[in-house]
C-alpha cells in the first residue's frame, strides 16, 4: 500500500480506513476537504514535528522604518527574538564570575559522560527570560501572525539604515559614462536602481565583472538587469559581487569601476516555520495526522447519518449514526489529550 504523500491520497488513505469501497462513507467531497484543512490546522498548531526553527533575514526597507514593523512570511507560526539589535562589540571579554559562565561551567561538568541536558536547558531559558526582562537595551516585539507582522518597538531611523530605490542619470561626457554627473558611483546591494540613460541607443550601457566588459575578454552581467527603452532597471542581488564595472556594448574604454556593498540594515529572526506539506510531502504521512484527519471525516460521516437514527433500509439494515458520531468523538477526545500532553510545546516556549 503506497504511503500518503498528497492531500488525495491522504483523503484515499483516510476513506479506506473508515470501509470504503466495502461500504460507503456518507460524507460529501467538500465536507473531507474541510476536515483536512480543519485536521493540518490542528495539526500545525499543537504537533511539534509540524513546524521547524529557522533563522530569516530581512534586509531594512525605508517602508520598514516608516511603519515600525517588517512583513513576515505567512507560513511563521512564531518569533521568539530579533537579532541583532544592538552592538554588543564593547562587551566580548568573558567575566569568569559571571553567573551565566559560572551556569556553563558547573552544568556542562556535571552531565557528565550520558547526562542529560533538560536542567541545562531549562536554566538557559530562565537566564534568558530574566535578561529580557531587566535588560535596557532588549527591545520588545510584537508578532502578529494573522497579519503577518513583526512589530519592533525601537527607534527605527536611529538604530537601523536603509537605502531608498535610486534613479541615476546617466551622461557621455569626454567619452566616458557619468552617473549624476560624477565619475563614481557606489551602489548598494539589494536596493533597486533606475539608471536613464539618454544615449542608450548609441552608447548601451552595460555591466560585467571584468574591467571594460566584453572588450577586455569578459561577459555581461545582467542579473537583476532589465532594459526598456533608455532606462535600465537593476535590481542589485544581495549575493552580487563587491565589484562590477559599467561599460559600454559598442565602444570600449567607457566605463567605470562600481564598489558594491550592503548599506541597509539586517535582522535576523529566530523563528518557527510550518513545514509546507506541498514542499515536504512526507507530512501526509504523519501517523498522527492520518489518525486525526480519519478521526474527524468519522465525525462528519456520523454527524450526516444522525438525522437517519433509528431508519431501517431494505434488507434490515438500520442507520445507527449516533454510534459512529460517538466512536469519533472518543477518537479524538484521546487523540487531542495525546497531542497537548506529548507534542505540545510548553505554554511560555514563545515570546512573540
């Protein structure tokens, strides 16, 4: 038997486990899509191999700085912190009287060859609620996932950069480019750069990572680069080069050299994702989630056969709906105190 690796073959499997096609299963093709989305929402939020820790990094916008929060990706069920928010550079030396190296020192000793880590754990987070708590310089977040938003109460102008979207204007003066009428020009990664350039029929801009492009043996780079009329729009990768040269496609000896660099500030998230079954297809076969998701298409088939109690088919058969409702009921009674008493993460394992 092919193990479920789709939302339909978790639906065959679930069907199969309830009779069918021995018996038919009374329940409408919408009524088991709505018990699968009903069972991978449980699912997502109470089973802990359903999400994942992950580390996102967000690039500042000057957008970001202007509402005070960032825009998360839908699938992050929680933020428990943003990092970083501070410089912590005036504070590397390690003090051995300290009481978190002291809690390393006499903790890691103390497991010995097979200890366990539980206690270990449990002090670093206490530690590490208490420094939130009388630390001046932590900064409060306030993750909202229904909108997707991570709201950060700092000062966002003072404490993060940003790089507002250029437009450069691109000249020929002497035979050379000149971008604003200067012969330099940095640019900053990730931000989007609009250069208009009023010769680009005669004189195509372009960009390489070799000193005068195609003329001295090199290739165009055009990542991010797109051409409509006189105007180029690049949209410069996080991962581009920290050097580039403009260049002209026609004539040689026409452009310069551009230092590139990030300019905007990065937070980190420590974050827990969802793992999209779409992507992970192994989630549908989860034995608790097929268990939960047949548990409650059960429930749906006896909340159908319920009106019919007591209604006697030819042959002598008698509807008993109440009986499959009540099975289904038990089912899951067991199945959600098994979810909150074994893979349920703690209460306080959040903080945003």
């Amino acid at each position: 038997m092919a193990k479920p690796n789709s939302r339909a073959t978790l639906i065959t499997y679930c069907k199969r486990a309830l009779g069918h096609p021995v018996i038919e299963i009374n329940v409408d093709d919408d009524q088991v899509d709505d018990r699968v989305d009903e069972a991978l929402q449980f699912y997502q939020e109470y089973h802990q191999d359903a999400v994942e820790k992950v580390y996102l990094k967000h690039l500042v916008t000057p957008t970001d700085q202007a509402n005070g929060y960032i825009a998360v990706p839908d699938l992050v069920t929680n933020v428990v912190r943003v990092m970083p928010l501070r410089d912590n550079s005036g504070s590397t030396q390690v003090n051995m009287f300290d009481v978190k190296y002291q809690m390393f020192l006499n903790d890691i000793y103390s497991l010995g060859f097979l200890g366990t880590m539980v206690d270990y754990k449990m002090t670093m987070n206490h530690l590490a609620l208490l420094d939130m708590l009388i630390d001046p310089d932590d900064k409060h977040i306030d993750f909202n996932r229904h909108r997707n938003t991570l709201r950060i109460d700092m000062d966002w102008k003072g404490e993060t950069d940003s790089v507002e979207p250029q437009t450069v204007t691109v000249t020929v003066v002497g035979g050379k480019f000149l971008f604003d009428g200067n012969e330099t020009l940095d640019i900053s990664k990730g931000i989007t750069y609009t250069f208009n350039n009023a010769a680009q029929g005669a004189h195509p801009l372009k960009f390489s990572e070799t000193l005068d492009g195609t003329h001295g043996g090199g290739t165009e780079y055009s990542t991010g680069i797109s051409v409509n009329g006189n105007a180029i729009t690049f949209v410069v990768p996080e991962d581009a080069p920290d050097t580039l040269y403009s260049y002209c496609a026609n004539h040689s000896n026409m452009g310069r050299e551009h230092k590139l660099a990030i300019n905007s500030t990065y937070l980190v998230l420590e974050c827990y994702r969802i793992i999209d079954p779409n992507t992970y297809t192994d989630v549908y076969n989860d034995y608790y989630l097929k268990r939960y998701t047949t548990a409650l298409i059960k429930l749906q088939w006896g909340t159908n056969l319920m009106k019919f109690e007591g209604m006697q088919m030819p042959g002598g058969v008698t509807f008993n709906g109440r009986q499959i409702f009540d099975d289904a009921t038990q089912e899951l009674e067991k199945l959600n105190e098994e979810a909150r008493l074994n893979w349920e993460e703690p209460v306080d394992f959040y903080t945003g």
